[in-house]
C-alpha cells in the first residue's frame, strides 16, 4: 500500500509538473488560468494536482522536495484525494465525484462515507479521518490563497495552509 502510495505521489507530482506556473506562462505569451477558470481539457481542480504538506501543523518555511515528498499531507489527483491522519499508517482515499469551480478555489463532492466501526469500538460507529473535519464529510471547500498555498476554510483537521510539496 505504502508503494501505491508513493507511485501516487510521483504521478501526482508528475501530472502538477506538466502543467506550465502562471509566470511561465505569462513569460510565453499564454494567458495565466485563474482560480475561477478551467484549463481548456482539464478538471476544473487540475491546479491542485500534486501533493501537499501543512494543514495538520503549520506549513513549514523552507522545505525540499525530499523531505516533503516523503511525508505529503494530501494528494490530489483526477479522481481520488489521499490524505494522511495523525493517528493512521495508510492514507484515507476519497473518490471524487464532482469539482466545482468557486471564485475561490474549487468544491469537491465526495461519495458518500458509510460509518465505519472501529475494531473493539463498545460505543458504535466510529467516522474519524473519513472526511476532513469540515461539517459534512462528504464535501471539502478548497480555498486557493496563492499558487502554491491553499485552505480547507472551516475544517478542524487542518487548521492551518498546506503548501504544494516544490518538484525539485
């Protein structure tokens, strides 16, 4: 599972890679896709392809793309969101259903979580590390704040910005 995850992480890393920064961009001529345009052939969440660290704790200052890509904290991809728990070895794996452009990032719909009973659990249902500790499990709000830094507003798992893991 460890190894999916990383194949993941590279293929993530790969596919934000291809895609030209908006400075780049801007220096070739091309105009710059903003946070509230798609990318002509691609999801309306392609910006967020690659993988993340922070949210969990505060995002560090200086960061290389080892140390990050060792340890991302979320990895977004076409169809799925990956994210890392506190408590867990193993990824918790969403599967997109709908992405949503918003004048402020991007909405996602998840499928639908069924409760899930952890072993030994006297008490019931346990639903921890499902969602993103945001009010409904199933949807996340992504706040873009610049390129490279990005919010999930009103979610107590991830009180603070993640920052997109540097490809080199």
């Amino acid at each position: 599972m460890r190894r999916l995850v990383l194949r993941l992480a590279a293929l993530a890393t790969l596919a934000g890679a291809l895609l030209p920064p908006p400075a780049v961009a801007q220096a070739a001529g091309k105009k710059a896709p903003a946070a509230a345009q798609a990318v002509p052939g691609q999801p309306p969440h392609a910006w967020l392809f690659g993988t993340w660290t922070g949210g969990l704790f505060p995002p560090p200052s200086h960061l290389t793309a080892e140390a990050c890509l060792s340890q991302p904290v979320v990895i977004f991809t076409r169809d799925v969101v990956l994210r890392a728990t506190l408590i867990d070895q193993l990824y918790v794996q969403r599967l997109i259903v709908t992405a949503l452009t918003t004048p402020s990032g991007t909405q996602f719909q998840f499928t639908s979580t069924a409760p899930a009973i952890a072993p030994g659990a006297l008490l019931g249902p346990v639903r921890a590390g499902v969602g993103f500790g945001c009010e409904n499990p199933d949807v996340l709000e992504v706040q873009r704040r610049t390129d490279n830094q990005i919010s999930f507003p009103n979610c107590s798992d991830f009180p603070y910005p993640l920052v997109r893991c540097p490809s080199r």
